[in-house]
C-alpha cells in the first residue's frame, strides 16, 4: 500500500528507535529527565520563544495554549477549518471554556480587517470578550498552505494593538518554513503561544510542544499536569523528538518535491489537481469533477493500494507525502491514481 492518507503515517526509522533505545531519563514531571529538558530547550530555541512544555499530542498543546492565555467565556477568534474548530471535539469550549468564532477565511488565511469586524470588546453582563486570534501554519485543511511572513506580521501586530493574544498552530510550522526559506523562528517567535507536532512531517511516534513566554509556559505547565498530560519517564520517546530535530527537518524539503511531481504528474495524466495549491506536502485530487463520491473514489483508490483521505471540502480527496514515501512510490501512485478514478478510461 503507497500510504498517502496523511504524514502521520509514518513508522519510527531504525536510528530513531536507537535513539530511543539509549535515552537517558527521569521523572518527567519533576522536570529531572534529560531527555526532555533538551528537547524542550531546543525547541524554544527552534521557536525563537523562551520556553517550551512537552507534551504527547498537538491537540493537548493547542488546548493547553488556549487554556492559557484565556479564561471560560472569552472568546476565540479561528478560521472556520481550523483544526482547532474541526477536530478537536469542541476542546476550547469543553477545556478552556471559550465561545469560538469562525473566519471564513481564502486558503485558511484572514487579516486585521477581518479581526477588526469581529471583535467584540465584551461587557459586564451579555457580550463575551474576545481574547485569541488563533492561526494554523501551514493549514491542513486548504491542503497545506503557508502563510506569507508580511501576512502573519500583519495580523500579529493588529492583535497587539487590539490587545488580543495570538495563538499558532505551527503543527506542521516546519514545513512552512522549509518552504518559504524563513526560519520557524520569525515565523513562530511573533506569537504567544505555539504549537509544534512532532508526529507529522518529522517522523515521531507521537510528541508535541507548546511554546512561548517563561511566564506563559509556568501556567501551561499547571494545565499540562491538570489535562494528565504531565509524565514519568517520557525521555524515551522525547529522544525520538531530539533525533528528528537532528535529522528530519531539512528533508521535510524532499516531502515537499514528491507533493510537487506527485500533483504534477496527476494533473498531465487529467486527474483534476489545483497545482497552485500545492506549497508543501499536500496534494488535493478534486473527485467531485470527476463525478465521484469522496467515499467510492477512496474505495476505488485501497483497490490499486493507495491511500488518499478526505478532507473538509466535499469531493476533495487529499494525498500527503512523509518520510516513508519515495520516489518509487510516487511514480507508482503516478500510474495508479489516474487508473484507479477511471482518468485514463475517459482520455
Ligand atoms: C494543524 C493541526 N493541528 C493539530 C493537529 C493535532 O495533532 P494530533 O492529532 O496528533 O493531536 C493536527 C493533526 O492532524 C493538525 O493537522
């Protein structure tokens, strides 16, 4: 099976379980593991914040985030496919509290005029207040999109000058910047809080960080333990983390050539793909122009083993590119995906 259904799919390579195998640890939660505190410094460096708290996934660092910089009956302000709005089960109400606020956005992004629109100052009985402007980066669900700089500077800055904080959604932040040729640094320092996965794009059996001010980071180590995310001895998979910051990010850059020839070589072949879409590690296949159901196309597609999966657009189909796709593979999924849709059969 060429498994393309998402760039969490991937195994832990042989060096990163050796990585594993020797890490040194301890108590967690006592902050005495190793293992951890590297990773935790590196990545506040990676970040360019002071500070960042490991934890096991992206969503309970997007919830810890919120949690942090927000209390129940504030309001959150969120492009309306955010992940944070479509799958993680109503956590920032259930865990923070907050009334949420969809943006329709273009590619996932909005600016401060939209902010400006939406904003609700809050009052001493009905109106809540709005807190956090959130963003992802890249976002997963217009097909891996990446934020130009200028535009994340602009946005930031309108929220300092509202006096609301700003969350990223930097999940896959390393692929925008392997990307854009800006270091995660700028990208991620403009921000309170953010979070990084490390299971995605970089290889990991799971992990994620949320950054940014020591102060900030005090509080969200007191949610950390509360969400039951603070453990024993997590250096042993932390390790994973520290090997993929040693190996994984500059090839994210290989990921993002096969996107690129796998959504080129569709399109030649007439499978419907918007190539101008493609920016990182995503491909999105339009099956609804091809008369077909999200659910039959997928179906069609395990048929001549490829994995694509659905997305938040109905009729759209996306395919991602991770570590244990090769070139091989995409050649392969070149040949099967137009056969599997009945593409060549048309032509
Ligand atoms: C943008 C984004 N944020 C957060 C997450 C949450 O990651 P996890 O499911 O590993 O908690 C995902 C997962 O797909 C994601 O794409």
């Amino acid at each position: 099976m060429i498994d393309l259904r998402s760039d969490t799919k991937t195994q832990p390579s042989r060096g990163m379980r050796e990585a594993m195998a020797n890490a040194e640890v301890g108590d967690e939660q006592r902050r005495e593991d190793p293992t951890v505190n590297e990773l935790e410094r590196r990545v506040a460096e990676l970040l360019g914040q002071e500070e960042a708290v490991y934890v096991p996934t992206a969503t309970m660092a997007n919830e810890i985030a919120l949690r942090t910089l927000a209390e129940p009956s504030d309001e959150l302000i969120a492009e309306e496919n955010a992940h944070l709005f479509l799958s993680e089960l109503g956590g920032p109400a259930v865990h923070a509290g907050l009334m949420t606020r969809p943006i329709r956005g273009q590619a996932g992004r909005f600016g401060p005029d939209e902010v400006q629109r939406m904003i609700r100052r809050g009052d001493d009985t009905h109106t809540p207040r709005t807190r956090v402007v959130a963003i992802e980066n890249t976002h997963n669900a217009s097909g891996g999109r990446v934020w130009p700089l200028e535009e994340i500077q602009a946005l930031v800055a309108a929220c300092r000058e509202l006096e609301l904080s700003a969350h990223l959604d930097g999940a896959r932040v390393l692929n925008a910047a392997v990307a854009s040729g800006v270091p995660a640094a700028a990208i991620a320092g403009q921000f309170d809080t953010v979070t990084l996965c490390l299971s995605k794009g970089l290889g990991c059996p799971l992990g994620a960080l949320v950054a940014g001010s020591h102060e900030l980071m005090k509080r969200a180590r007191r949610f950390k333990h509360q969400f039951g995310g603070a453990m024993r001895q997590a250096g042993i998979v932390a390790a994973a983390g520290v090997y993929a910051l040693d190996h994984n990010v500059e090839r994210l850059a290989d990921d993002h050539v096969r996107a690129r020839r796998l959504a080129e070589g569709l399109h030649a072949a007439g499978v419907p793909v918007d190539l101008e879409q493609v920016e990182t590690n995503f491909v999105q296949v339009n099956v609804g122009a091809l008369d077909l159901e999200a659910s039959d196309a997928l179906a069609r597609l395990a048929q001549e083993e490829v994995g694509f999966s659905a997305t938040a657009h109905p009729g759209v189909l996306r395919a991602v590119t991770h570590l244990d796709i090769d070139d091989d593979d995409i050649e392969q999924a070149i040949e099967r995906v137009p056969r599997a849709l009945g593409v060549l059969a048309r032509a």
